[in-house]
C-alpha cells in the first residue's frame, strides 16, 4: 500500500497527500484529502488508508482524479469507435475539468461540486469562469453524465452523481440554408467548377462535386467520402437510391480510411432522381478521363481511388465558395441543412421520412432543427383567419 502519512494542519485538521505516481505531463500526482471528523492521529490514519486503497487498482498505481480518469474514459471511448471529431470535444472538456476541479477525487465528488463547475463554465473569464454558452455546456454536461455512469459500473463511485446535477436550458438556432436566391446560382456555380471548369485541379473539381452532390441527398461529410460506387444502387423497379453506410475518419498519424457504420451506428437509404444519377455517370465518366481506374469499390469522392480526409473536403468548399463569390456562411454542413430545408418547404418528404434520411437518432432532433421550415402549418392557421374572416363578412 502507498504511503499515505497523515499530517495535522495549522486549523488542528488531520490531512494526507501522498505521491501517487506522474501524469501524462511527468507532473507529480499528490491528491489532497483532510479527515475533520477523526479525533485521533490513529483514527485519521485508519481513515486515509481507507482512501488510499482507492486510489490503486489491479496492483498498479491510478489516480481517480477527475482529469486522469476523464481522460481515462475517453480514451477507452475511443477504442469503442467514437468518432475523433467527439473524442476531440470530450478532450477539451477534460481540460476545463482539469481547469476547475483538478484537485478533486471522483469518489468524493457530488453533485453540489459538479453544479458549481458547471456555473464556473458559464460565468464570463473575467469573473474567474470559461464564458461558454449554454449549448456548449450542455454539451459537458452530457459527456459528464456519461463519464460518470461509466465510473459507477467499473466501481470508482458509488452511483452517477450527475443525475443529481440540472442541464442548462440549450438555445437551439434555426439550421442555415441557402434561399431561393442563393441556392440556384450556388448549384449552378459547383455545377459548373466539376463540369468545366479544366483550370480548376482535380481535386478542386471533385471536392465541387461532393458539394453539388450533398445538396441532392444531404449525407454528413465523413458519410459523403465514405459512398463506394456500389452504394449508388439502381434497381429495375425504378428504386434509385444513395445506401449510406459507412463514415471516413481521419486519424492523426494515420491516412483516412472507411469505418462500417455512420455516425446513428445505422445505414439508410436516401432516393435520387434520375438527373441526379445522370450526373454521376458523367462525373464518373470525367474521373476515367483523369486516369482513374474505377471499380464497384471505388469511392465516388477520391482523385486517385483512395479515400479522402473530411476535413479535406470541407475545406475545399471554403475555397470553392471564396472563389466563386458564394455565400460566406456556406459550410459543407451547411448543405445538408439546405437539402433538409428545401425537402420539407416543398412537400418532399415529411417530418419522419425526412429524419430517415438525416440519419437522426429521434424525430425530435429533426422537427428541432427544421420544423420552422413545415409548411402546412403556417398554411393552415392562415386558411383559417381567412375563413373567419369570410363567416364574420357572411360570405
């Protein structure tokens, strides 16, 4: 057992702060905990050993501090297949952690101590907090919340403190989407850079098609690099469609390359019509005159039949747009918003068909987003005025 000597403090209080090992940063780990209810030097004793058998496991030294286990459960997240986009957040909010409740062992953490991190976050950095918005530590508090339920099942604590801890209220915006004076000049204008435009480089031109293609069926980036030619499936039904299926990850160090599952862990199937489909025979057709070999395998967005990083792609529309003169908030997001608004505005699809396609976990997170963009509803409620207004005219 570690050396947990106690000491008594100048307030008379019994404490302990053993040396428990280096962090990642070959800093010195020395947890602090005080044991004001014990009388004696034995009694405080007895009780720090019982806290420091808490802080080894296996016969290996481990802190439970709430940054060294927080980075401990990202990282066993990320051998689960999170996403490095998430595993990326989750490490920013282990440094605010870090930040604020450095000190703290999760075993003696509670909800009071979790709500008070929580305002800390919210308040601006002039009054000693983060100055994050309510969304983002929504955002924290949903990672907590699952952090901490992970901590009780491997038996650090006792239960998931944080269902004792209130969410802030999120203020969710309407998705952006390009209107009908922006959307026609900007497909027209990544029509254009795929189709002809022989100054621009192939991949600038295939990055312009993986856009002009996200406004047809609205896939997520990662989803869009991840489409194989096979997953433009046509059927003698006249069942067209984009089978979404996997997702492309770009991990540092590493070349991107296709996981099996999208980001809802499920495939989906998004329809095309069959100008949409005409147009990737055509792009197809421009990739062979480029010297691409193209298979059944072959992915649909790549310049030389490998993968391509998202975060490429993405990039490459902000290019696009900058040259083009489109409109500065396009994002590649931005068209999936697009393709989601313009569906529902015209009658395409309705609220749950349309959250198939999304790939959204629940219907709620779609009408969230886009039930401003319904709309039979505004519709109705002024076909109604009317009609009262014709009854009180006896019309």
């Amino acid at each position: 057992m570690m050396n947990a000597k106690v000491k008594r403090g100048a307030d008379g209080i019994w404490y302990t702060r053993p040396y428990i090992g280096l962090d990642e940063r070959k800093k010195p780990i020395r947890p602090y905990k005080r044991f004001p209810t014990a009388k004696t030097e034995e009694e405080a004793q007895a009780m720090a050993d019982a806290w420091a058998a808490r802080l080894s496991a296996d016969g290996e030294v481990r802190s439970t501090r709430m940054p060294d286990l927080l980075a401990e459960y990202v990282a066993t997240r990320e051998l689960g297949g999170i996403s490095p986009h998430t595993a990326k957040s989750w490490r920013q909010f282990t440094r605010y952690a870090a930040k604020f409740m450095g000190g703290m062992l999760v075993p003696d953490v509670s909800g009071a101590d979790l709500r008070r991190f929580q305002n800390r976050l919210l308040m601006s950095k002039d009054d000693g907090g983060q100055g994050l918005s309510c969304n983002s530590v929504v955002n924290v508090h949903n990672f907590l919340r699952l952090a901490f339920a992970y901590f009780a099942e491997i038996g650090v604590c006792e239960r998931n403190v944080m269902l004792e801890v209130g969410k802030p209220v999120a203020r969710y915006k309407e998705a952006f989407a390009l209107d009908s004076y922006d959307y026609p000049p900007t497909a027209a204008a990544l029509e254009g850079m795929w189709r002809e435009d022989a100054g621009a480089t192939v991949k600038m031109r295939t990055y312009a098609f993986a856009a002009w293609l996200d406004l047809k069926c609205g896939v997520r980036v990662g989803e869009m690099c991840a489409l194989k030619r096979r997953e433009i499936v046509r059927m003698p039904i006249g069942d067209e469609h984009v089978h979404v299926a996997g997702n492309v990850v770009k991990l540092t160090g590493k070349d991107p390359f296709r996981r099996e599952w999208t980001k809802g862990r499920k495939t989906r199937s998004i329809p095309l019509s069959d100008e949409t489909l005409s147009a990737i025979d055509d792009f197809t057709k421009l990739q062979a005159s480029w010297g691409l070999e193209v298979t059944p395998d072959t992915p649909i967005i790549t310049v030389d039949g490998s993968w391509l990083s998202p975060n490429a792609v993405s990039d490459g529309l902000l290019r696009i747009r900058d040259r083009c003169g489109l409109p500065k908030a396009l994002t590649f997001h931005k068209l999936r918003h697009t393709f989601a608004t313009w569906v529902l505005a015209n009658g395409i699809a309705d609220i749950v068909t349309l959250s198939k396609w999304l790939g959204h976990v629940d219907v709620a997170t779609t009408l969230r987003k886009y039930g401003h963009a319904l709309p039979e509803h505004d519709k109705a409620a002024i076909q109604a005025l009317e009609s009262a207004y014709s009854s009180a005219r006896g019309v």
